[in-house]
C-alpha cells in the first residue's frame, strides 16, 4: 500500500510537471502570435491589461480561492454535505458582493466612455484596454474559483488542466478566430469581445466538470443563500481576507513591473519589450514549481524537528544542484540564441536581447527563491513571509521608477534583478535564523 501511494504520489508529480511545461508552450504560443497580431503599441496595451485582469480578479475574489483550501478540503474530506453546502453559500454570498462592485465600476467606467464619445470628446474605441477589465474580471474570477473548489475536492489534474491548459488554449484559438475574421486594424472593443468569448466558454465547462465531480453542489438552493450571513461567520470572513492582503504583494509585484514602465516612459512599445521577454524568462518560474514542488509536502513535517531538517536539507541541496544545472544551460542558450526566440514575437522585438539576458538571470535567482519562500510559509512563518514581501515590494517600486527613469527597459530589468538578489538574500537570513537550514546551498 505504501509503494502504491508512493508510486502514485510521483506518477501525479510527473503529470504536474509535463502539463506545466506544456501550459508554457501555449502561453508563450498565445504571446507570441499576439505581439504579431497586435504589433508593438497593441502588444503592451494588451500586456498591461492582463496585469489589470490579474488584480481586477484579485478583487472579484478577495481571498475566497485562497481561504477555501483551509475550510472547505476539510469538509469534503468529512463527507460533511451540510456543512460544504452552508460554507460554498457562504462564499458565493461574499463574491456576490464583489462582483456587485467591480460590475458597478464597469458600469462607472462604461457611462463615462459613452458621455465622452457622444460629445466628442473622446472616442469609445480609442481607451486603453486595461480599462474593460472590470467588465470581465467576475467571469474569470468565478472560474478560477471553481477550479480551487475541484483542487479541494483532490481533482487536482483536472483543475489544473482547466486552470492552466485550457485557459491558454481557449485565449489561443479565440485570437486566431479573431484574427481569421478581423486580420488588421482590430479595436480594443474587439480585443475585448475575445476576453467575453474566452470567459464564457470557460465558465461553462469548468462549471460542468465542477458539478460532475462535485454533485452535491446540485442540492444548493436558495434557501440555504437567504440563511447565510456574512459577518455570522467570521473565521471564514478573516481568514479570507488575510489571505486576501497576502496574495495582492504577490500580485501588485507582477503588475507593478508593468505599470512602472508604462507610466515612466509614456510608451506602450516599451512595455511590450519588457512583456515578451518576461514571458520567455519566465521559463524559469516553471523550472521551479517542476523541480521544488515534490518538496513542499515534506517541508511541514521535516522543519519541525533537528532530524527531519538534516533530510530536508539533502533534498533541499539535491533540487538546488539541478536547478543550477538546467539555469545554466538555459542562460547559455539564451545568450547565444535570445534573438531567434524574441524574432518569434516580431524583428522589433530583437532589440531586446540584452534586457532579456538581465532579466533571465533575475528569474532565474527568483526560481531558487520559489522553495525558500515555501519553507517560510509552510514551517509557521507566513507573517514574516508577509512583511518581508511588503518591504522587498517597496523596494522594488522604488528602485523601477528610479532606474527606468533614467535607463528606460534596461532600468526596469535592472530593478527586477537587484530586488531578486535582495530577496534571495534576505529570505537565506531570515531561514537560517529561524531554522537549522540553508535554503541556497548545493552540498
């Protein structure tokens, strides 16, 4: 039984890892036949608008994704139906909320656009795209958290293949259907019409799977909606919200990457420089959720003892000494073949071969920071965790407007790579002083 749970515990990790890989291959597929679509100017509009999505969901969903892994796993291991069904009312009564406010806002945003274009002023086609993003961000925000309910209910290959495979497939062949009918000068409105069409097909078939796997979501009625009251539950309230602050550091240091760039040099051809070679680092981000993820089940258990970390530490140094081999290898092709994979994304985007190297390098130091920010987490440190990435954002903010400022792409990446160092570092001496581990060594 043991080597059977084992045998099957590394088939699902080897699963994980071939689909992750692949998920990349299509969103590097769906960034590249975008760039080209688009062109430059149309390329960073539509680089900073996923950023906008990324927190318009971010605020669609405020914590509930996150804090169902807590509550809601747990009543489904117990079979517990009354309480499951008392606990999904809940949060769909809490995202209703939510989603009130970002329709409210699109509506906002929707009579101002309409006001300025009936008087001239402004055209409806000619906003930034970011802008209609509230406009589908509930959509996109209730698939995503679908997909969490079937990770907590241990679907976990058919969440991610929707939360990851499918999401980059529908977005792929929705852009080329757009490109077949409307092959130059697409609008924004049209962009956006493709957001609709990718958020509704995929609403509807995660919410198919959702219910195959998980039939007693068919006995929700409105009975139990009407009986639940938000405040009457504030454990689920605080706990999602907590998480909620938590996840919005992680978000706002993606996107604010994005916005620097965009607001200091005025210039949307920049940002799309920046966007296509954050996608082909961000190779290594994948690298590292292949290479660290088989350790993070063992983090909670190992840390808690003298013994257990000593194990911990070899498997720790394993993963490192492989991510340092493949790091190595792949920096190596970028330097001499960076230009062939940017000449995917358009010959404009050559230019960018040297920021790209920078900012390899940078997510590169950041995959070895993927597990120690793990072992933070895992091993009863969370709010630590949290200051230190609240701090490393300021930072990080800081030294992008600054440097980009006066260097342009090559300054914002420069920032990128300084904040890496400083997280690796900082993250190493805060493990080291909490924990008998090294969280960067290689023997």
């Amino acid at each position: 039984m043991v080597i059977q749970r084992k045998s099957s515990g590394l088939t699902l990790t080897t699963v994980i890892m071939a689909m992750s890989l692949l998920s990349y291959v299509f969103l590097y597929g769906l960034n590249a036949f975008m760039a080209r679509y688009l062109g430059p100017e149309g390329y960073g509009q539509y680089s900073i608008a996923i950023q906008v999505l990324s927190i318009a969901m971010w605020f669609s969903l405020l914590g509930t994704n996150n804090s169902s892994k807590r509550y809601l796993s747990k009543f489904l291991q117990q079979n517990n139906d009354e309480q499951v069904l008392q606990y999904i009312g809940w949060n769909l009564k809490y995202v209703a909320y939510t989603f009130s406010a970002c329709i409210v806002i699109s509506l906002l945003l929707c009579a101002a656009m309409l006001v300025l274009d009936h008087t001239n002023v402004k055209e409806l086609n000619s906003y930034e795209l970011a802008l209609y993003m509230f406009w589908v961000a509930p959509l996109f925000g209730l698939s995503t958290w679908l997909c969490g309910v079937l990770l907590n209910n241990d679907n976990v290959l058919a969440s991610y293949a929707i939360n990851n495979l499918l999401y980059f497939a529908l977005f792929l062949f929705f852009s080329y259907c757009a490109y077949l009918f409307i092959p130059l000068h697409i609008n924004n409105l049209q962009i956006l019409g493709v957001f609709f069409a990718v958020a509704i097909v995929w609403l509807a078939i995660v919410s198919l799977v959702t219910l195959k796997h998980l039939p007693v979501l068919r006995l929700l009625t409105r009975e139990h909606l009407k009986a639940v009251k938000i405040y009457d539950s504030l454990p689920w309230l605080k706990t999602a919200i907590r998480l909620a602050l938590v996840n919005l550091v992680y978000v706002l240091m993606a996107a604010s990457q994005f916005f620097i760039i965009r607001m200091t040099t005025g210039n949307n051809k920049q940002v799309a420089l920046f966007a296509a070679c954050y996608t082909i680092a961000s190779f290594f981000s994948v690298l590292a959720h292949a290479i660290y993820t088989p350790i993070k089940a063992h983090i909670s258990h190992l840390s808690s003892t003298r013994e257990g970390c000593n194990l911990l530490q070899k498997k720790i140094n394993m993963a490192n000494s492989i991510m340092l081999l493949l790091s190595v290898v792949i920096l190596t092709l970028l330097y001499f073949y960076g230009a062939e994979f940017l000449h995917h994304f358009g010959a404009s985007f050559v230019v960018a071969k040297q920021p790209l190297l920078l900012l390899a390098v940078a997510f590169s130091l950041s995959g070895f920071a993927f597990l120690a920010s793990y072992i933070l987490s895992y091993s009863g440190l969370e709010s630590h965790l949290l200051k230190i990435n609240i701090v490393i954002f300021f930072i990080q903010v800081v030294l992008g407007v600054g440097l980009t400022y006066y260097y342009g792409l090559i300054g914002i990446v420069l920032s990128v790579l300084i904040t890496a160092v400083l997280v690796c570092f900082i993250y190493s001496i805060s493990i080291r002083t909490k924990l008998p581990l090294k969280p960067f060594s290689l023997f």
